[in-house]
C-alpha cells in the first residue's frame, strides 16, 4: 500500500497512534484487501472491510475504494455480500470452518466463481457509510482525487443498490423494515446474549468432531464462544448449505430466523449514504424514491421494536414470535438510524450514560460495553459478552455527531482513543481492568483509531 497522507499530518496530541495504527493496515494489506486480523482472522471479512476503508480513506484514497472494490467482486448474484471472502494463501490450519467447509458455489446457483471461495452468510451494511466517507475524504485532497473517486462511486452504486435491495426483500419478505438473520454470525456480534434464547431452541443433530483454531491464537480460551455456541454454529452452516443457500427455502425451515434491530438500523444510515451516492452519480428517480421508502420502513420497524420499560430496541425472534430481552449496545439501534423523536433520543442517551451503561461506577473508561453489566449475560472477558469494541463506539460517536450531540460525541472521541494509546488495536477491551483482549492487531480498530484522529484536526 501507498500511504500518501503521512500519518504525521492526521493525529494532533496522539502521534505514535496514528503511526503505529497505519503499521497495523500495512501489515494486514494483502494488496487490494486487508486481513481482519493477522492469525486469528486471515481472510477478509465483509464488514471488517468497510470499516478498514474508513480508516484508509485517511491514507490513501484509492486504495480504500478497492477495499470496497474487491469485497463487492464476489458479490452473489443475489445482491449478497458475503460475510468472508476466503484468502486462498492463508496458512492451512488457520481458521476453521474456512474455505473448503463452506465451498458455497457448489450448492448455490447464486455464488460467484470461485476460488476464492465465500461464505454463504452477510454481515452488517457498514459499505455505502464507507463509500461516503471515502468520497469525503476525495473532497478534501481536490479535484484529481475527486474525479476518481467519482468513478469509484459510479461503479460501486449499481453493487451497493442491489446489497440493499438484498437485504429490503430476500431479508425482509414481510417488509417489516426489520433485517432477518440466518445465524449469529450475520449479526457480526456473534456470541452476544442477544442470541441465546433463539440459540437454545435449536436442535444440533450429528456433527464431525472439528478443529477449534481459534482458541490458538487467544490468551484464554473463555474469552471466545463456547463448544455449545460452536456446535451450533456450525450446525446452523450445515442447514444454510443443505438448504442450498436458497432463501426461500431457508425461511420455511430453518430454526434461527432473527430480526436483527442492528442490522437494521446500520441498514438505515447506510441507506441515507446511499441517497448521497444516488445523487452524486445520478441515479435514476426510482431508485432514488424507492431508497428513501427503505429508510422510512427501517425507522418504522425499528420503532416496533421499542422496548419502553428498558428503554432500549429490541431483537425479534421470528422462530419463537418474541422480542429478545437483552440488555446490549444492539439496544442504541435507534440511536444509530438516526432522526428519532426528542424524546426518544433523550431516554436512549440517559440509558447510554447510565450504570447500565457507560455511567457504570467501576469501568476503566467511561465507553460502552457490549452487554449492560447490570444483565445477567454479562461477562466482562468473553467476546461480545461483555467488552468494549471500538468500532461500535464509532458507529455510536457517528450517531451522537448526525444527532447534533457533539460535546457527547467529542467525549466518546476522546475517551476511545485514550483507551486505544493505552492498549494498542486488540480486537476488544475489558471494560474494567482495559485489558485489550482476543486477537492482537485487529485491521478495524486500527482504521477507527485513524478516523477518529483525523476528525480530531477539523
Ligand atoms: C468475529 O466473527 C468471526 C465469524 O464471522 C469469528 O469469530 O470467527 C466477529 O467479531 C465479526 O463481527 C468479525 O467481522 C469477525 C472478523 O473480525 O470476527
């Protein structure tokens, strides 16, 4: 990769972070994508991709469109951005299930050619956020770098339209606003508790015993799923390719099928992105009217999923025909699709800074952890259990700035990237002792750490 901005010129009080974030990008740049991760994650994951874009835009433009680029060339013929595009050179026995377990273009019509081989999953709709910012970021180097990216965004919109056409129809037949999930892992919040319940219902049937190479690269192994979680994991991945990723099929029989009020909301504010990209590119009125239907139907059905008491947004388990009652970040849904009533704003940020929350009396810093202390699922070191994350502290430093709640957002700003210098780029943090926890080096919390600091200089 070609860092044209020096990291020099975007950090402010934080120099040696910027620096050592670009490094970790440069490690990971596998030339026109980045690993999640060096060991625990070599390949490329879909919305770590965005993310990663987002911190690139601030080093070299060109290279963060074909972030993008790359990702959305394996899209399905569906409209499907797959979950993990699999790096054909990643070292054997490095992750598992990987490419040879999902080989998803032998069951489905759909998949793209392969190698390199997809999943068969999605993931959250982070991409048109990232192309956005990347166009921003195009402004302010001039016009030479503008009229490329403008033709960056003429080519990735018809690919963006039909992810969000994907997920409006095939991941929405009852046009609830409300994305559906197939397994925990399209939530990108795996192991959250928001899953247990809808988890528990399903049935594992006769698995092969498999290789858990994950827990390799981990300082202890309780920080990452359980073999319960796993086993239905990857029971769950045996019914998707059995049903031959059909989703037709997949809605009539599959066990976990999940209203995902984070997904949702991303999908909301990608969608406001898209708008922008329409009229840059000058995209027809139809798609342009039928985006801003999209957004509309996600504000409506989020609000269907307003839990008054908790004061928080709640998952829908379409199985069991219930709301999900979990205290977790996924809760600030409304926060993050933006434009809610006053009121509704203000009861989210008195839960966001209460003791459920980042008011909780005994955190390290005062940064959301990913499930409320306060709800039993919590656990402080396990994955999404518990610890801080700080892409969903930007998602959430993004929502507070769109929301007008700057001296808020600045704070959370702050507070991140004080956490991060003294950590460094784990992939998730102990909310109490600030331990940074699971893999080392992780590309998007590097790229956060980048965006952060550059939006400290403007
Ligand atoms: C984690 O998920 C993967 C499966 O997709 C895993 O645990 O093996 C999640 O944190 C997910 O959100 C993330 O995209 C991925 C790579 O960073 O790791």
């Amino acid at each position: 990769m070609q860092v044209k901005t020096s990291p020099r010129e975007i950090l402010g009080e934080h120099e040696g972070l910027a620096a050592r974030a670009s490094e970790v990008l440069r490690q990971n740049d596998m030339g026109g994508w980045t690993r999640a991760a060096p060991n625990l994650y070599p390949h490329q994951w879909s919305w770590d991709s965005a993310f990663i874009a987002i911190g690139l835009a601030h080093l070299d433009v060109r290279r963060a469109a074909l972030e993008l680029r790359t990702l959305f060339a394996h899209q399905w013929k569906t409209g499907k951005v797959p979950h993990i595009v699999f790096n054909p050179k990643a070292p054997p026995h490095s992750y598992y299930p990987g490419a040879d377990h999902w080989a998803c273009a032998a069951v489905s019509p759909d998949a793209p050619p392969a190698p390199p081989y997809t999943s068969c999953l999605s993931q959250p709709p982070v991409h048109a956020i990232a192309a956005w910012h990347i166009w921003e970021a195009s402004g302010r180097e001039g016009e030479a770098s503008l009229s490329s990216t403008r033709v960056f965004l003429h080519d990735i919109y018809p690919r963006l339209f039909a992810w969000h056409r994907y997920l409006t129809t095939f991941r929405d037949p009852e046009s609830s606003g409300l994305v559906t999930i197939y397994h925990p892992w399209e939530s990108g919040t795996d192991n959250s508790p928001r899953w247990d319940a809808a988890l528990a219902a399903v049935e594992v049937g006769d698995l092969p015993p498999y290789p858990r190479y994950d827990l390799q690269h981990v300082d202890d192994p309780s920080q990452r799923p359980t073999k319960a979680d796993y086993d239905r994991y990857l029971w769950l991945v045996r019914l998707v390719k059995m049903a031959g990723c059909d989703e037709g099929t997949i809605y009539r029989s599959h066990p976990f099928l999940v209203k995902d009020v984070l997904s949702s909301a991303i999908l909301v504010t990608a969608n406001e992105a898209l708008l922008d990209i329409a009229r840059v590119v000058g995209a027809p009125d139809g798609d342009r009217e039928l985006i801003a239907e999209w957004i509309e139907r996600g504000r409506r059905g989020l609000d269907e999923c307003w839990d008054p008491d908790l004061k928080l947004c709640l998952d829908y388990d379409l199985r069991a025909a219930k709301p999900l009652r979990v205290r977790t970040v996924a809760g600030f849904a409304p926060l993050i699709a933006g434009r809610q009533s006053p009121e509704r704003l203000e009861a989210l940020l008195e839960v966001l800074d209460s003791p459920a929350f980042m008011g909780h009396p005994e955190l390290r810093w005062p940064l959301p952890p990913s499930t409320s202390p306060q709800d039993l699922g919590f656990r402080p070191l396990s994955y999404w259990r518990g610890p801080i994350w700080p892409i969903v502290n930007w998602l959430l430093w993004r929502s507070l700035l769109r929301a007008g709640k700057s001296e808020r957002a600045e704070h959370l700003r702050r507070m991140s990237l004080e956490q991060l210098s003294d950590g460094g780029f784990g992939e998730y943090v102990d909310p109490f002792a600030a331990e940074p926890l699971g893999s080392t080096r992780q590309s998007w919390t590097a790229a956060v750490a980048l965006d952060w600091l550059a939006n400290g200089l403007r």
